[in-house]
C-alpha cells in the first residue's frame, strides 16, 4: 500500500542507475514486494541469467530515440540541447504513455528499469503527470571500478570510457529526480542486507511493505545471492586508487546520503560536474565533427558490432529456446519411452503367461498324442481282434450251416425214415388184418 493508494492513485517506481550496478536486482525484489513489471520483459541471457527484468518495448522506444538523437545506450557525451522539445522525443512520450496504458493501467504499485532512463528520465515524467500517476524513483549505485571492471569482462571497454558512462548515468538520473520522492541504494547493502535497506527505501519513497517484506522473505533469500556479484573488490584494495577523484567523491556522497536523507551534496556535485563537463563538451562535438568520415567508419562499426552483439545475444535467446523445446520433447519422449516400457511390462508379463498357457497346451498336447497314440494302437488291437473274431465268426457261420445242413439232411433221412416206419406200421397193421381175417372163423 503507497500514500497514494488512499488517493486513489497509482505508483510506478523507476529504477535507475548505471550499467551492471545492480539494477536487475534491486528490480525482481521490486515485483517480489508487489511491484508488476508486465509481461513483456527481455529474456535472460549469459551475462545475466537470472534475467535483467526489463521492460523490452521500453527499451526498444529509448533505443529508437537514443539513435534519432545521434546517440547510442553506451554514449558518453551530454544528450543534444532541447532534446526534450524534439519531434522524437514528444513522439517518444506518446509511446511511454501508451506502454503505461497498455500494460499497467490500474495497477496499484508497477515498476519500470532500464539504465538508459537514467538519461532519458525527463520523458518518464512527463508521461507520469500525464496520465496522473504518482513517480517515485529507485537509485541503484555500486563502486565505480567494479562496474568498469565487469563492463571491460563484457564488452572490452576501457576504464576511462566506463568512469565517464557511470558519472554521467548518475549525474543525469540525480538532476532528473529533482523534487520526486526517491531513494537510493548500493548493489552491495542489497546483497548484504536487503531487510533494513528495503525497509529504508519503502520509507523514502512512501510505500508501505513491511507485511509483504515479511511474506516474501524467504523467496527474496532464495534470489539474491552474494556469488552474483562478479568483479567484488576487497575493502581496503590498493586497486582503488585507480578510481579518479572526482568519482570517488561522487560514490562517497552517494553513502552520505543513504545516511541521512539529504541530497543537496549530490546536487551541488552534479552543478560542478556539469560545469566541469562544458569545458571538454564543446571540443569534444567539434573533434567528433571534424572527423568526418572517420568517425562516421567508427560509428558504423560500433552500430554492426552492436548489431552483431545483439544478434548474438538473439541467437542465444533462440538456441535456449531450442534447447527447452528438445528438452520438452525429450522428457516428453522420456515419459513416452516410460509409458512403452509400462505397455512392453504388461505385454512381457501376458506373453510370460501366454507362453506358460501355451507351454502347458504343448504339454497337454503331447500328453493327447501319446494317449491317442496308445488308443490307436488298443484301436488297430482291437481292429485286429474284431477281425480275427469276425474271420472266427464266418468259420463258425460256415461250420453251423454246415451243420445245419446236415442236420437238415439228418431230418429229411428222418422223415424218409419215419415215412417208411409209418408205411411199414401200416403194411403191418394191414397184414395183421388179413392173418386175424384168416384165421376168425366165420358166422354162420
């Protein structure tokens, strides 16, 4: 919750500072205290994996206006007088304020980062109290060597050029937020000691997240880490006598006012500085005029090597994302190669079982053989046996009709027999007639 919520009224929270100070950072614990950052953030890359954080189409709109200014994200020179009041830059307003409607309308807290609004802060504002939104402004700061030795690890700039790049950054950003409620802080109090230092920081830029600092606590623990920070030097090191005076006295203003709350010392500083500026501003532009066609050479090489470098950078987004797309479809394979070898454990497992089904069919099988085997052979005994007994069978036919023949001729000769007997009873019986006839006498 902000001062401005009970208004009614939206907060953006614009983090600022030099390259490599710390600005990716300080702005994911930004959104993990509550801040929206929209969806359209640049992918992560080598030199920062953990991801920069970055609004990418506000960074597109400060390059397209850097570039109509002459300019470049790295340009060590003052931006041109009344860049401000340029076609470019009013167009580039209209941009800011659509981004603003587009991606954070009506979000309470949201937060937006680049180093280049470091110098193009002004635009920021304007389309800020334009849409009547409430500006706050976080000041990211590390030691001046540190950030030269990262920015010579990553893109061979020398120190002189990087000590320049970061007092005009900051110089820039502490006369932009002139009259803004605004914090700052080193990307080594984040590292060491985010707690105290966010709670500072919610205090000066009146918002208030204790509760969220309590909730997310562990999540912030979980991100920021000590081993981020490259190129720490030692308190103390006798490399810090490289850092030019005037920077030195810059960085320790800067710690003052962590401190005390009071930015007058670095507004004073920055008069001086610019001051101090005009005096090699102006031969710096006529050098840069009088080397014509040499200078346009070097900016043509530095704009291909930009072009070359953000290319490669494109070139590592894309082989990341081809790299998570085989890695999708390799776990996809991998749980598809798990799944077959599920099926091929089942199938396994119904084969083992269908060979043992099989193997005891085969068994069964030989089992039936053998016992048809031994009934073909009862059957062919059998066989063999009806047919002796069927060849037994006609002999004993033929030996009983035989028989029957002969007893049929035995009972025709007994007939004939018994014809006879009966014709001979008969002879008999008629001459025993004829003897009693013979021999009975006569009546008279």
């Amino acid at each position: 919750m902000t001062e401005s919520a009970s208004k009614g009224q939206d907060t953006a929270v614009l983090v600022l500072g030099m390259h490599r100070s710390g600005t990716s950072a300080a702005t994911r614990v930004l959104s993990l205290l509550g801040a929206e950052l929209g969806d359209r953030l640049l992918s992560p890359q080598n030199d920062n994996k953990k991801g920069f954080w970055e609004h990418s189409d506000a960074v597109e709109i400060h390059d397209r206006l850097l570039e109509s200014l002459g300019r470049t994200w790295h340009d060590m020179r003052e931006l041109p007088d009344g860049w401000q009041h340029s076609p470019a830059a009013l167009f580039a307003v209209d941009e800011i304020c659509a981004l603003i409607k587009r991606d954070f309308d009506g979000k309470r807290l949201w937060s937006v980062k680049d180093p280049r609004m470091c110098r193009l802060m002004p635009l920021w504002l304007a389309a800020l109290q334009r849409l009547d939104i409430r500006a706050t402004a976080l000041l990211m700061v590390r030691d001046p060597l540190e950030v030269a030795d990262s920015l010579a690890v990553r893109d061979g700039w020398s120190h002189g050029h990087s000590y320049l790049m970061w007092a005009r950054h900051l110089s820039e950003s502490i006369r932009a937020t002139h009259g803004v409620p605004r914090s700052m802080l080193t990307y080594g109090d984040l590292l060491t000691d985010w707690r105290s230092n966010l709670s500072r920081v919610g205090r000066q830029l009146g918002l208030d997240w204790e509760e969220s600092i309590a909730n997310e606590a562990a999540a912030i623990d979980g991100f920021l880490s000590p081993e981020d920070r490259h190129h720490s030097l030692v308190p103390g090191s006798l490399r810090r006598q490289e850092i030019p005076l005037l920077l030195k006295e810059l960085f320790q203003l800067c710690s003052d006012a962590m401190a005390s709350g009071n930015w007058r010392p670095l507004e004073d500083w920055d008069t001086r500085f610019v001051g101090a500026s005009e005096l090699f501003e102006r031969p710096l532009e006529q050098i840069i005029a009088n080397l014509g066609d040499a200078e346009a050479a070097r900016d043509e090489l530095a704009r291909l090597s930009q072009e070359r470098i953000e290319r490669i950078h494109q070139l590592e987004h894309q082989m990341k994302e081809t790299v998570r797309h085989l890695e999708a479809q390799y776990f996809d394979k991998v749980q598809h190669y798990a799944q077959l070898e599920g099926r091929m454990a089942v199938i396994t497992e119904q084969l083992l079982r269908l060979e043992s089904e099989h193997l005891s069919l085969v068994e069964g099988r030989a089992e039936a053989r053998a016992v048809a085997k031994e009934r073909q052979i009862r059957l062919e005994e059998a066989q063999a046996r009806l047919e002796e007994a069927q060849v037994q069978r006609e002999d004993a036919h033929a030996k009983l009709k035989d028989a029957l023949d002969r007893i049929h001729g035995g009972e025709l000769l007994t007939q004939r027999l018994q014809n006879e007997l009966e014709e001979l009873r008969m002879q008999v019986r008629s001459r025993r007639w004829l003897v009693r006839k013979a021999f009975t006498p006569r009546r008279p």
